[in-house]
C-alpha cells in the first residue's frame, strides 16, 4: 500500500468511519494480483491503480455485501469473462468515547478510554482545563459549550457520552441538546449526587415527560465503592463495557461458588477435567 493510501485509510479511521480494504488475490492478468483500493460505505470507490473501470464497478458491486453484514472475507466473480477473486478487510470505525467536563475525574477516564481502544473525545467550556497539556492521550480536546458541541457533534450507535460537568446546569443543557436529536448514542452517563440528579430530572421531565431515559445511566458506574478519581473512572468503564458488550456487570466466580457449594457434582459436564 502507497502512504497516499495508507494515509485515507488512516484519516477515514480517525473520522470514526467504517473502510475496507480490498486486495485482487487472482486475476488473469498477474499484473493486477496485489493491487489494492480503498472502498467507502457509501460505495465510492479510491485506488491508486489503473484498475479497468469494468472491474472497478463490479469490486463496488460484489462488496457490497461486505459493507451490509459490517465483516471481512473473500468474494469471486466474473470480470469481461476473468474470474477475480478480492479479499475485501474489514476496518471498523472505534468506539467513539465523549467525556463532557475536565475535571479530576476526567483525567483517569481519558486515559483509561485510550487504553481500552476507544476514540477518546474532551470537551470542556474552560480553555484552562480543555487543553493539549492536561489530555495528551485524547484524540479530540475540545474547548467549546456543551450547547455547541453536543448540537453537531456526530451521534452514532458507537458513541458512548459522559457527563462529568461543573453543574447541574450543564446537565440539563447537554442532555437538552442530545435528547433533540434524532440520534441516539449507545450510552449517556451522568455523574452527581441524588440531589443533583433529581434536580437534572426534574427540569427535563418538564420538557420531555415521556422521555424513557433507557440509555441513561445515572448516578454512574458500578457499585464498587469507588472514591478516588481513577477508582470512579475503572467503576465507570466497567459500567461502558457491560452496556456494549451486553453483559450483567456480576462477578464470574458467582457461578463457580455455586458449583463448589455442590461439590462440582452438578452440571459437572460444563466443566473440563484436568489430568496429569
């Protein structure tokens, strides 16, 4: 792959925007075995070979399939009577992580949202705490009102958003902004004491009374008695991790206590043997 290449491949990822590869793996012509092209969900077409135009239109059309079902994998079909054959890879877009508020807290939690692979995105009205120096990690440091950001900001079923902010006012603002767009983001989080979080409710139930809430999730993170800012930020991306990989958030050696409590007797065909 040429850089030229390599690097629309590279600024699509960052885009949070899903790409494929493709690369001829048989053709007639060995010329053309190994050359590559860049294919976009919407169909257009970037290589920087003279690939035959025929050829071209028949890689968008036997992909297509690819860009439906989101995988990689190998397709052959015919060309001006050739058999091709492209193995057409899969680059999805990342998990795109929005941390509204550049507190203590939002330090760990970008940090940790980096580690963890998703695209991590700060933002914060204050230029004092939304900079380069404090989030060298993020991606995106964002210095703008909640307003703003939250008006135009892309909202996909891959974006997960957290409201750390200063107030209860830039609650309400921010969740103001989401719930008016037609969007709606996997999960919404929103740190605050009882009080706090009843006030959030209690002025966005006026404006929106049969508002679910379903995705948000609040007071946030999992119940581990966390208290340190790096503690509340491992307790939060638990709680992200169980709503995107849809699991019950439980410790695994509930089922293995149960088992032993049984002596391992029943429902022991679940469990290998180890013999020496």
């Amino acid at each position: 792959m040429n850089p030229d290449m390599y690097k629309k491949l590279e600024d699509t990822i960052k885009s949070r925007k899903d790409i494929f590869l493709l690369t001829i793996t048989d053709h007639s012509d060995s010329g053309l075995i190994g050359s590559k092209a860049l294919l976009h969900t919407d169909g257009k077409l970037y290589t920087d070979y003279l690939l035959p135009p025929n050829l071209k239109q028949k890689l968008i059309e036997n992909c297509e399939k690819f860009i439906r079902k989101k995988y990689s994998g190998s397709v052959r079909f015919f060309s001006n009577n050739t058999s091709v054959e492209c193995f057409a890879e899969y680059f999805p877009a990342p998990l795109h992580l929005i941390v509204a508020g550049a507190g203590h807290v939002c330090e760990p939690m970008a940090g940790m949202g980096k580690m963890l692979g998703f695209y991590v995105t700060v933002i914060d009205d204050r230029p004092e705490f939304a900079n380069r120096i404090r989030f060298p990690e993020a991606d995106e440091v964002v210095c703008e009102s909640y307003i703003n950001y939250f008006k135009n900001v892309d909202i996909t079923e891959k974006t997960y958003i957290l409201l750390l902010t200063r107030g209860h006012k830039f609650d309400v603002l921010s969740l103001t902004e989401l719930l008016n767009r037609n969007e709606q983001p996997a999960y919404i989080g929103m740190i605050g004491s009882r009080r706090r979080i009843s006030g959030v409710f209690e002025e966005i139930r006026q404006e929106y009374p049969n508002e679910s809430f379903d995705h948000l999730y609040t007071p946030v993170g999992l119940d581990i008695g966390a208290e340190t800012p790096a503690e509340i930020a491992v307790s939060v991306m638990a709680e992200i991790l169980k709503v995107k990989n849809q699991k019950s958030g439980s410790s695994l050696s509930e089922k293995i206590k149960k088992h032993a409590k049984k002596g391992f007797h029943e429902g022991a065909g679940t469990w290998n043997k180890c013999t020496s």
